[in-house]
C-alpha cells in the first residue's frame, strides 16, 4: 500500500513538472514577440538619410585634420552655388578659426563633430556633455551661431550618446553614402563610390582635407545635378517634425 502511495505521489510530481515547463515554454513563446518589440523600440539610432521621393541629396565634410585643401573644395562649392554642412572638432576650431569664419561667411551650415573626436560609446553622459558644449562653445563665439546637428566621431553611438545629443538639443546624423576619401583609393574610385550609390535623401560623407576630395568634386556635382538631383545642406534635407527614425534602417520618414 505504501508502495502504490510513493508511486502516485512520484507520478503527480512528475506530471506537475511536465505542467510547468509546458507552461514556461508557452509563457516565453507569447511574451518573446512582446520583449523583441520592446528591445527594438528601446534602440536609438541616429539619422542615416531621409525616406523622400524628392531629388535632393546633402553633401558634409568632416573636419578632423588638416586645412591646407580647405580652400579648393569652398571654391568649388562656391563655383557650383552650393551650400553644405560642415562637422567640426573643437581641436581642429582651435587650429584654424579662421576656417571656421571662412566656412560660416560662405553660407556653409556648422555641426558639432565633439572636442577631442573620442569613442563616445566608452564615455558616460556627463563626459559626452563636455565634448559637445565645449565645442559649441567655440563655434557660437567664432558664428555667431549655435550648432544643431552632431555627427558621433567614427560614428559610434548608443543610447547614452543620442540621448545627451538630444537633451542638448542636437539631432544625430551619420551617412548612407561614405566617400572613403580618407582612405586616398585616387580620384576616380572616389567619384564611382559616390556616383554610383546616389538616391534620394541621402547624407553623404567627405571630409575637409581628403587628398582627392577637391579634385574628385568637380565631377561628382556634375553627374549629381545631371541626374536631377539638388544638392543641399542637411538641415534643408531633414523633416522638421512629425516624423519618426526607423530603428532597422535609420530612414528619417515622414509620419501619414
């Protein structure tokens, strides 16, 4: 008799076990669509182009190095009527303030591109406060003009960094067409490498003192305005409001 008790007892154990890991599978199977939604909805990401059917694209320069090939690319820009935006460390406004206000008289929008260009995803918020201010600082003083877009150096960023970016005030950008101008492949791949990518609403990277930059420009606006696209500064390219970032993609779309 004992024997048959222990028995039912082993076996209702059992059959509660097989009950609870039943339910546990079935718990995590409802709620993992619900967490996955969640975790997505929680990633911040910055603008990497606009969703547009409009043929307008922006041209920005990183400024991180170097001045001496500054003045042959605002010639061009100057030469084809076109405005763009130019993302500036506080190390290179030091060197060259002179730049700055040449770039600022020239109409050219001025972004905060941080201080020291450091990886801000290894600092905390107060850190990532200093490096933007103190830049903006700089450029305000030099301006006139505060900055209102920031560009994360390497283009490293996560949810501390678009956050802070945000509470000052500052909206994210990164790129969809990047000119590799830094790594000096020659004129020609630079031009194919953005000629061929072009699309509308895309924020395309160069910078200030690429070797090849200014030389490859001049063809690069000619095939761009011949496809019949219009060329601008960011800010111009961006929704002002009623908009959301897509958190796949980093497509800035416009809300129905």
């Amino acid at each position: 008799m004992k024997k048959i008790k222990k028995r039912k007892i082993i076996l209702l154990l059992a059959g509660a076990i097989i009950v609870l890991a039943f339910l546990n599978i079935f718990f995590n199977e409802i709620t993992r669509p619900v967490t996955l939604f969640l975790t997505q909805k929680e990633r911040l990401v910055p603008i990497y182009y606009v969703e547009t059917e409009e043929k307008k694209v922006a041209f920005s320069f990183d400024a991180c190095w170097g001045a001496e090939r500054t003045p042959a690319i605002l010639e061009e820009l100057k030469n084809n009527n076109i405005v763009t935006t130019f993302f500036l460390t506080g190390f290179w406004v030091e060197k060259y303030p002179e730049k700055v206000k040449e770039i600022a008289e020239a109409g050219h929008e001025i972004g905060n591109h941080t201080f020291s260009h450091p990886h801000l995803n290894t600092l905390g918020e107060e850190e990532i406060v200093q490096e933007l201010t103190r830049v903006a600082a700089m450029i305000e003083e030099l301006t006139g003009e505060k900055p209102r877009l920031f560009r994360p150096p390497f283009g490293e960023y996560n949810n501390t960094v678009i956050e802070t970016a945000q509470k000052l005030g500052y909206q994210t950008i990164q790129w969809s067409i990047d000119s590799l101008d830094w790594q000096e492949h020659g004129k020609e791949a630079l031009v194919e490498r953005v000629t061929s990518n072009l699309h509308p609403g895309a924020i395309i990277l160069f910078h200030n003192n690429g070797l090849y930059t200014a030389e490859a420009l001049p063809e690069i606006i000619a095939h761009t305005k011949k496809e019949g696209y219009t060329i601008v500064p960011i800010s111009e390219l961006l929704y002002k409001d009623n908009y959301y970032i897509d958190s796949n993609t980093g497509a800035q779309i416009k809300k129905n």
